[in-house]
C-alpha cells in the first residue's frame, strides 16, 4: 500500500473509532451540557467521584464479575470449539453440514428468544440467578463463533506436522503441546478473544437468566443509562470498553504472526 | 543396525484396499526404492513402517524386533516427508533437534549434534535462520538433517526430491547418496521417477496398483523386466509376439536363439529396448525397414521405423535419418527379453 493512501486509511479510522470516545471523554468530565452548547458549560470530575467513590464498590464488583462470567465462557468455548474445530476442519463425516446449521441457530435467532426459552429450562434445573447460568446461556451465543473460528483454523491446518513430530520421537502429550497448540495459536487467541467480547457486551440474556443476581458491567450501565445520568454513563461506557480495548491490544501481537498458521 | 523386514503387508482405507499381500526386505546398510506411479500406495507402505498407519494385516519386523505394536515415537524410525514440514515456529538449529530434545538429550549435546549434522547437510550459518527465510532446497535439506541426526535404524523418505527444480533435484540426489554411503543408515525410500530410483538406490522394488510387481537392481529391473508391465513402465515401447519351437524363438523378425527356453510352443512375447536396436544406412544388416519419422533428443534420434508390417521404436546415435529412407535394422538375440503374454 502507498504510503499516502496508508496514512488517509489510517486517519480515517482514528476519526471513526476516536470520535465517539472523544464525545464519551467530554461527557464523562463535564457536569452540565446542554442544547445548542458545542462543549459542556460546566466541566467537573462528578461521574469520576461516583465511579470510584459512591458507586465504586458496586462497579469494581460488576467488573470482577463480567471479567469472571467473560472468562470462563471464553475458556469453556475453547475447550469444546477447539476439538470440534479439529473435528470439523480435518475429517469427512456424516451429519457436518447439519452440525453448521445448528451451529449458526443460537446466532441467527434473536437473543431474546434463546433467552426467554431457556429460562423456562434454567428455572426447572435451578440454573437462573447463579454464575454458571449465565455463563451457560453466554455460551450459546459464544460457542458457535469458536467453533467456527477454530473450524476454519483447522480447514488450513495441515496435520503431517504432527505425523512429523511423532515420526521424530514426540508423543501424544508432546505433539498437542509443542506442535498443535504453537500452530494454531492465532485462532485459539481469536476464538477466545471473540468469546470473551461477546459475554463481555451480553446485556439482555444476563439480566434474564442472571435475574438482577448477576450484575455484569451491561447490566449496570443500563441501569445508569436509564437513569439518565449521562456523565455517570459516559465514564461507565469508557470503564467498560478500556478492558476489552486492552484485551484486543494484547492480542495483537498474536494475531500478526501469519507464520504460525499451520498453513504450508 | 537396520535390517527392515515387511511380511504380507494389507493396508486398507476403509473398505477399500491399498495394498495387498506386500513382503520386501531391507538388508541393514541398504538404499531401497519403492518405484510407482501416483496413487499406487507408496506412501503408505513407509507410513505403515513409521507406525503413522495400522496395517491390516501382516507383520512389520524391524532389526528382528516385531515393531507392529510399537507407537511411532519409539521405533527407532524416522520419516522425512514430501513437504519439509519445518516447523514454523522454530529456527533451523531448533527444527534439527527437535527430535533429539524429545528423546531428552542434554541441551549442550544437542547442540553439538547438530552443529555436525548442520555441517555434513552444508547448512552451517543457518543456524538461526526463520523457517521463511530459507530456499525451496535449504527447507528440504533440513528437514534431512532433522532426521539424519536421530541416527535412526531405518531413515524413510517420501518423495523428498519431487518438490525440488531440476538443478537442485540433482545436487539433493548427489547429497542424500553421499551420506547414505557415509552414515550407513539403512534408507527405504519411495519415488515415482524412475531414474531417481534407478541412480540412487541399490535394489529397486516396483509397486503397481498396490501389488509388488518386481524387486530387484537398478540393472535387473531395467533390462530383465519379468513381464510387460514391467518393462513398460521402464520405457520399453517394442512388444511383438512370438512362440519356442525347437530351442528357436520365431517371431515376425525371424527366428532367434536364446538362452533360456521356456514354454515351448506357447505364444511368448518379446521385448527390446529402443536403445539395443542396432541401425544403419548401408546393407549390414537383414532386416529392411522404412523410417516413418524421426525426434532429435539430443543425445540420440528416436527412430520410428516400419518393418515387416509392424512399428519399431529405434534410439540412434549420431547419424541422418528422415522419412521416407530406408534403413537395416538387427535385433541381437541377447538383448531380447521373453516372457508370457499380459494377461487381460
């Protein structure tokens, strides 16, 4: 790419992802904004005091438990898409193309309805207002993504690699270590970085099957949305996107690495 | 040591047979090729050896060691793809002794492994080279040295040369023989050219269809195919029919005297490479024939000649031919090669 054309691109999607935030900014540090005023008329540090002081317990809670609920979905998604994905990606079998379109259903049909539906479910099997319910109905939105990343990792995987290694004295355990985990790699961080956004921004089925027991960090900034405290929302919105902000930065160094893609 | 002995091997895919019934055996120190087109299960005759794929039926005996059983890691062989198959995450260094630091070596022995292997496969300097880094040739001869270095009973090669240009092909040919010869290590290695199999190895087995059809040397294969499938996929293009009477075997050509009679009576086919045809321009020779066309190869002419109502396939040295001309041609009795008809 050009090295103008490279800088236009680059600037264009600072000015599209920066400017909202940079509303969110003036709106979290300001304590009174009204029509026609281009910047608040008042600036103040309220929301801020509220976050880490009034409401502070209550958030720091809220992002522990959407951290929690975020983690282990991303990390059962993993451990059950990991080996579908192989499954899928490497072997011919009767019954895939169905499997896909299972797959896609929990994706397709709106949230409120999977929600609603199990709930009626979690109810009977006393799953509602616990953590492993709500972690359970995040998977259902999360796990097709990670199969479907860690199937499409798989579908370019190229499995002599592990014959290779097994030829050159590495057993089982070895080859899963030093050889399948290193190769696919990118994908595992991409399925789990997908999962855990997802159950990270996961408003309505929280609240459903949580029942106002679980209160994730959607769940409160809904509230505070609601409530029509916009600075308190707007310091909140930026509480809650630093994390995931964070995750996805981290992560980038792994998923720039094309030369571990097991594609050869 | 390495003395490799396959018994009645049957592999199967499913319900679909690959090979059948397939015996060789590999003396220690030998170079076997196993010989075949595409598709004819090669491959998964060393996979089988490896311990990759179970075998049906049969039994793998390694250094007199029943090795069916034995899980791929611990039997003493190792397989040298058609892909390099470097892995991507480890420098040149790493990748050679990836195998030894799964047998537990100490890091400084493995270090010292693989400087010699480095330097014997003429990669020294590359030691910390990317896998991305390095040529179509240098990934292939790594790949050899992460192998060699194991010191295995028995090295398996897949066709590693395939994926090389003609130059390099050749260099890697020159290369694996030198080290074979110096290292010893028994090879069994699979190819579908044939002159890779000829010039590298010391006996030769051909697998057509997943059936063994021959073993033998480079020498025995070429010139003493058993049948005409044999000696076809060895380039011999001129069959002709012909039948043992009284220690003669007459044919369209005329009669000629050979040294092994068999099946007297019988219709026989014949054979002659293009090569042991002796062709001249003058009359020396009995047999009159009529150029049909010509092809300059380089190092000789192919001559297609039209001799008693049937075609001849003819390489000749140096010399003018063209269309139309009419030639002598002579078949030597000792360079005929008789055998029983294909059977259809």
């Amino acid at each position: 790419m050009k090295m103008p054309t490279r800088y236009i691109l680059t600037g264009m999607v600072i000015f599209v992802v920066g400017l909202p935030f940079c509303q969110l900014l003036i709106w979290s540090f300001s304590d009174r904004w009204f029509y026609p005023g281009l910047l608040p008329q008042a600036w103040g540090l309220r929301a801020w005091q509220y976050i880490f002081g009034t409401a502070g317990n209550q958030i720091i809670f809220a992002v522990f438990q959407s951290v929690a609920v975020g983690a282990a979905t991303a990390g059962i998604a993993l451990v059950v898409g990991f080996p579908a994905g192989r499954a899928l990606g490497l072997y011919a079998f009767r019954g895939k193309d169905l499997i896909s379109v299972l797959l896609t259903l929990p994706v397709i049909v709106p949230p409120l309805c999977v929600a609603m539906g199990l709930h009626l479910w979690f109810i009977r099997l006393g799953l509602t207002e616990t953590f492993i319910g709500v972690v359970l109905v995040h998977l259902t939105f999360c796990l097709p993504y990670a199969v479907f990343v860690m199937w499409g990792v798989f579908s370019n995987y190229n499995p002599d690699f592990e014959d290779q290694a097994r030829s050159l004295g590495a057993d089982t355990a070895r080859v899963i270590l030093r050889i399948m985990l290193p190769m696919t790699l990118p994908g595992i961080v991409v399925a789990s970085l997908f999962s855990f956004l997802l159950s990270w921004s996961q408003y309505l089925a929280t609240l459903i099957i949580g029942g106002g027991k679980i209160t994730t960090l959607p769940v409160i900034l809904f509230a505070l949305m609601a409530s029509g405290d916009r600075p308190v929302a707007a310091a909140v919105s930026i509480v809650f996107v630093v994390p995931a902000f964070l995750a996805l930065l981290l992560s980038a160094r792994y998923l720039g690495r094309k030369s571990m893609a097991g594609v050869w | 040591m390495g003395e490799l002995l396959l018994k009645n091997i049957s592999i199967r895919y499913g319900r679909q047979s690959v090979i059948d019934d397939f015996d060789l055996r590999v003396a220690d120190g030998e170079m076997v090729s196993i010989l075949g087109p595409s598709g004819a299960g090669k491959t998964t005759i060393l996979k089988a050896v490896a311990g990759l794929i179970e075998p049906a039926a049969g039994e793998i005996w390694l250094d007199g060691r029943l090795i069916n059983a034995i899980p791929p890691e611990k039997r003493n062989t190792v397989m040298v793809f058609q892909k390099p198959l470097l892995f991507p995450f480890l420098n040149v260094s790493q990748n050679v002794g990836f195998g030894l630091r799964m047998h537990g070596l100490a890091a400084s022995e493995v270090n010292g492994k693989v400087q010699n292997i480095l330097e014997l496969t003429q990669l020294s300097g590359l030691e910390h080279r990317k896998v991305h880094e390095l040529s179509g040739g240098q990934q292939q001869r790594v790949s050899l040295a992460r192998a060699l270095v194991l010191k295995p009973a028995l090295l398996l090669l897949d066709e590693p040369l395939s994926n090389l240009d003609a130059n390099l092909r050749h260099q890697m040919r020159e290369l694996i023989c030198k080290i074979q010869e110096k290292t010893g290590i028994t090879t069994l290695f699979v190819t579908h050219d044939q002159t890779e199999a000829l010039v590298m190895s010391h006996r030769v087995t051909l697998l057509l269809d997943g059936r063994l059809r021959q073993v033998g040397t480079p020498q025995e294969l070429y010139y003493e195919p058993i049948d005409k499938v044999v000696a076809r996929f060895f380039g011999g293009v001129n069959f002709f029919d012909g039948r043992f009477r009284n220690g003669c075997f007459r044919t369209v050509f005329g009669d000629f005297t050979l040294p092994k009679v068999a099946g007297n009576g019988h219709p026989m086919t014949a054979t002659i490479r293009p090569e042991d045809i002796l062709i001249s321009t003058v009359n020396e020779f009995d047999l009159e024939g009529r150029v049909e066309r010509t092809h300059f190869e380089g190092m000789a002419t192919r001559v297609w000649v039209s001799c008693r109502g049937r075609r001849l396939e003819v390489l000749a040295g140096r010399g003018e031919y063209y269309p139309g001309q009419a030639i002598r041609l002579r078949l030597p009795s000792d360079r005929l090669r008789v055998f029983p008809p294909e059977e259809n």
